[in-house]
C-alpha cells in the first residue's frame, strides 16, 4: 500500500519548488471553473477539432493535473465543495438547484470568499453562481464585493426544449439587482465575452492585491452560446466555438496579469465542475475514454480537467497524476492565505500536491463520492474505488443527440458491489473484488463511518455530522 499514490505521481520537464515563507505576500488568486466541460475536452487530453493556445500556455507554465475530481457530478453540489472545503451532502446541497428552490447556502457556512476578507482580500465572481437565487444566498451575502452573472445553470429557462415553459427568463443580477431578463437563445451569445470583460477589469482595479477572482463561465453547458465572432470558428462546430472562446477569456486574464506585472504573485486555477453531458452528443464534450459522464460517480462523471499556474511555486510544464478534489481547494489556499481553518472542513491541504513536495495525500486518504439526493455512491482510497450498489444513467452505447437536442438516457441501470483497481484499470470495467477482499472490508468500515457521519439514503441511514442548507420562508407570518 505505501507505493499506491508514488505509482499515481508522474512528472515531465519539472523542478521540485520550495513552498513560499509564511512571511510572503498573500498571492492573488483567480478561479476560472467552467460548465459540463470533460476531462478530454483539453487538446493535451484528446480534443480535436478545436484549438485552446492559451490553455496550453498555462499547461507550459504550470502543471497539469490529470486526477482531480469533484465531489459531486452536478452543478450546485459541485459548486459548494469548492467554495467551503465540504461535501455538499453535509451542507444540505443536492443536485442543481432550480428557479423554484426554496434553498440555498446557509449563512452559517465559511466560504472562500469569506476566508479571504479575514486576510484584506478584494473578492469578485463574475459567471454562474447556482447556490441559491434568493437575495439572501446570492454571493454578495457570502463574501463576495462584486458579482455579475446568473442563478443558476443557463438552461434553466423556457428557452430550453427540455424545460417547462412556465419557467422564468434567465436573470442577469448585478450586485442584487436583476439588471436584464434574457428571454433568446441570442441574448447569451455575449454572456462569456461580458463576465471576461468584468473580471479584466476586477483585475486592473485590485492590482495592488490581494484579491480572489472567481469566474465561473456558465458555458459549455447546453444551450451553447458564443459571441457572433466566434461562431464558425472551430472545425467541429458549436461546442469547438464555445470552447476556443472559453480560451480567448482566459487569455485575456493572463494577458491583464501579465500587463499589471501580476503574473508571479498569482494563483491561477482552471478546472470544471463535471464531466460531460453525454446526451447532448455534438454539443457535448468528451470523458476522454473514461466510463459515462455527468450524473454519474464514474469517472466520466467525476474526474475533470485541472490546471494551476503559480510561477515560482508550481512546477512549470509539468504532468501530475497525484488524486486531489475540489473540497481540497480551500484547505490549500488557506494555506497559501496563512489563514489556520478552524471550522470543520472534509478536504485536506494539497499543498505539497500542488508544489511537487510529495508524492500524493497519504495513503489511508479516503474520499466519498455522493450522488442525488445523499445517495453514497463510491468510496475511494489511492488506487482502488469500491462502487457500492445503485443505479445510474446511461445511453448504453448510443450516441448523443445532434444540434442541441439530447438523446434519452436509460435510467436506474443497476450497478452492483464492485471493486475496481485504477491503476490497472482506470475505466472501471474489472470488479477485482474477489481478488482483494481485505481491500473490501477496509472501505466498506470507511463506508460505515460516512454512513454515520453524513448519511446515505440508500440504505435510509441519517447522518449525525449533517448541517441544514439555508431555506427561504415562502409564507412569512404576517
């Protein structure tokens, strides 16, 4: 066991980095997370059909990491692990909240945001936020001083040929103030260029720092979108359009960092929130050959691309294949804050993941992998990945739907108990169970503490460790 994680580690033209003095300046950071977009939708991972030159810069000047998941396959769970350090199942997130929720995050729970503004940090998020529309979880009540962007995912709309035609415009929310309804598919197409051009300028007006970017491209999640000049530019069509212009935005911030001589004192971060939305076929992305996709806990559905640029810190041009999540984000960039979390966090500091100075999280490192509504899933330790029973999603072969409209999924495909070894067999087709029966026996009393802790609807356990997410009161008392 103690050479699991050595044998996920590999690293190309790289130097191992000293971690900076406590003493250093706070470095700024900036987040981009984009939409549905899959872990083979990066050039370097197997895409074709599009070009992404400036994706690849932050690849040659930062490291590549090709096993980093999130804690859930779906928006707004994926979302709170990456903003509080927790699973979202223990902060009463599920799934992608809807114009007609009634939840969201609740005010109790510690955001970045919130942990930057104890270090004199500037904050600004400029896309998709999807952890409640209501004024009092938007994220101007959790940390953040500017926000421009929309509630919740851009299909959420009756725009949308899968959604009920009751449903309202997409708001476009300035601050808390709804400042356009977006009625047309059009009316999208400028949203990517919009947020770019707001975070640009979140970055000219901090330049003496710190401060925390967040922007969360609501693209490419169906319906795609782009601006006019972008569209046909691309050899595969509107998804490759889509993605050369997610590109373009991030060039743009490099090129803002590089301007205001912000380069080297900045955390630069790339990932998405999940993997692909199969169904959608053309105007999807693509798993790179792992097993399905979003909505499920395979790997299709939970590992995503990753890239993390900090000169002088990171390796630069550098191939990392250490596991770490999204719930391990702010538990490192406490770190990089030196802010000590006192709170209870589910993820661990990467730091030394993410500077090169180990070979992984240590080898008892268990995740959880959490699914619809607190349904457990998958549970994974270094190499091995133990399925537990349930039923998932699948097209079962078919290929996806054409021009925007999806083909249907089969439902509740059973998965049984299985065991697979990642190593040997990363997409997940041979239960090894059999073979390691300890390996077994030691997740499933890894499975027993989750149970415990945060619950597991499948087998109708409620968990003691579980927080309730903010709820709106529809029908105040007068």
């Amino acid at each position: 066991m103690q050479c699991l994680l050595v044998l996920f580690l590999t690293m190309l033209s790289a130097d191992v980095v000293e971690q900076p003095e406590a003493d250093s300046p706070f470095p700024n950071i900036v987040i981009v997370f984009v939409d549905d977009m899959g872990w083979g939708d990066l050039p370097s991972q197997g895409a074709t059909g599009w070009e992404m030159p400036n994706l690849t810069r932050m690849e040659r000047e930062g490291t590549r990491f090709t096993d980093f998941t999130v804690a859930q396959p779906v928006c707004s769970a994926s979302r709170a692990a990456l903003l509080t350090g927790c699973y979202p199942n223990r902060l009463g997130i599920h799934g992608a909240l809807g114009p007609w929720s009634e939840v969201g995050l609740h005010a109790n729970e510690v955001t970045l945001a919130e942990m930057a503004k104890t270090r004199g940090y500037a904050t600004g998020i400029f896309g998709k936020w999807h952890l409640g529309h209501h004024d009092e979880f938007l994220p101007t009540r959790h940390g953040f001083d500017e926000y421009l962007g929309i509630p919740y995912s851009n299909d959420m709309w009756p725009g949308h040929p899968e959604r009920p035609k009751q449903w309202p415009p997409l708001p476009l929310i300035d601050g808390v103030e709804t400042v356009e309804q977006i009625s047309t598919l059009e009316g999208q197409d400028p949203l990517t260029e919009r947020f770019t051009q707001r975070a640009v300028s979140f970055i000219e007006s901090h330049q003496d720092g710190p401060f925390l970017l967040y922007l969360a491209h609501p693209q490419p999640h169906v319906p795609l979108a782009c601006a006019e000049r972008w569209k046909g530019s691309s050899a595969q069509g509107m998804y490759g359009d889509v993605m050369q212009e997610i590109d373009w935005s991030v060039g743009q911030l490099l090129d803002t960092l590089d301007r205001c001589n912000l380069s080297d004192r900045t955390i630069v971060m790339f990932m998405s929130d999940n993997g692909p939305w199969l169904s959608y076929g053309d105007h999807a992305g693509t798993s790179g050959g792992w097993r399905e996709g979003k909505g499920t806990t395979f790997e299709g559905g939970i590992r995503v691309p990753c890239l993390v640029r900090w000169p002088g810190h990171v390796p630069s041009g550098a191939v990392n294949a250490s596991p770490w999540m999204t719930i391990d984000v702010f538990p490192t960039l406490a770190r990089a804050m030196n802010v000590d979390v006192s709170h209870e966090v589910d993820g661990v500091d990467a730091t030394d993941v993410l500077v090169s100075k180990s070979m992984g999280l240590p080898d008892d490192h268990v995740v959880f992998y959490y699914y619809r509504t607190n349904e457990l899933q998958a549970v994974r330790s270094g190499q091995w990945k133990l399925h537990l029973p349930h039923g998932y999603r699948s097209l079962e072969g078919r290929p996806g739907g054409t021009g925007g409209a999806p083909t249907r999924y089969s439902w509740n495909l059973p998965q049984p108990l299985a065991l697979y070894d990642l190593l040997s067999d990363p997409t997940e087709r041979k239960d090894v169970q059999s073979d390691h029966p300890e390996v077994v026996a030691r997740l499933m009393a890894h499975v027993e503490r989750a149970r415990s802790d945060l619950g597991d609807t499948l087998v109708d356990r409620t968990g003691s460790g579980q927080r309730i997410p903010g709820r709106v009161e529809v029908n105040p008392t007068p």
